[in-house]
C-alpha cells in the first residue's frame, strides 16, 4: 500500500470510528460513519505529504495535517447530506458542511474519549505512514 493510501486509511477510520463516539452509528437513516470515513480518507489522501517525517518536525507537520485533514474531512463528509436536503428542498441546506465541522470540533473539546481516540488514530496514521517511508518496498 502507497504513503497516500496508508494516510487516506488511516485518516478514513479514525474519522468514522471518532463519529461513532460523537453521535453513534446512524443519524436520520444516513450512515454517519460511512460519511466520516469517506470525508476523513478524502482530505487524508489530500494533506497525505504531512504524515510520515522524521524527528520533531515530522511530528509536528502530522499534528498539523491531522488538524487541517480532520477540518476538511468533516466538511467533506457533510456535502453529501447537503445534496439530499437540497433535493428535498430543505432550508439552511448550505449550513450543513460548516455544521459537521463545529460539531467534531466540539466533540474533540467536549467529549472524554474523542480526543484521545482522535490522538491515536492520527499518531498511528503517522506512525504507519513512517514505517512505510523508513522500509520502501523493492
């Protein structure tokens, strides 16, 4: 598996398994978690060249995509829920990606086990993104 695979994974399931700690597995019928993933892995995929450096700096540059990736991912994940209101003519449907990234936000200041979830799922996507950096294959 390439760095910007291993990242997008790594990104995907910290981002549906930290949703299923925010709101549990379902939300109006929707898959939260499947929208997490998807959201989370796009923007990993995205801000991959962040994760898998060496030394503080390294560590610093992941801390620094995880925060930006987990931005982007949430928003990501809410624009699929802002096609279906729309269709369905809901009002405020523009507010929905915007609402998705204050709500993981608060999720990581407010709920106890968001945050660390979120810390080792972002520490072992960098840890795994440097593995594959330090032993290229063939």
């Amino acid at each position: 598996m390439n760095h910007r695979a291993k990242v997008a994974l790594g990104c995907g399931i910290t981002g549906g398994v930290l949703i299923i700690f925010l709101h549990g597995p379902w939300l109006g019928g929707i898959g939260l978690p499947a929208l997490a993933f998807v959201g989370a892995a796009i923007a990993g995929a995205g801000f991959s060249a962040f994760f898998g450096g060496q030394g503080r700096r390294g560590w610093l540059m992941a801390a620094l995509g995880s925060v930006v990736a987990t931005l982007v991912g949430s928003f990501v994940a809410g624009l699929p829920l802002t096609l279906l209101y729309a269709i369905n003519g809901a009002p405020a449907v523009l507010l929905i990606p915007p609402a998705f990234v204050f709500a993981v936000i608060a999720g990581l200041a407010g709920e106890p086990l968001c945050l660390p979830v979120w810390l080792l799922g972002m520490a072992a996507t960098h840890l795994a993104a440097r593995r594959e950096q330090t032993f290229p294959s063939g």
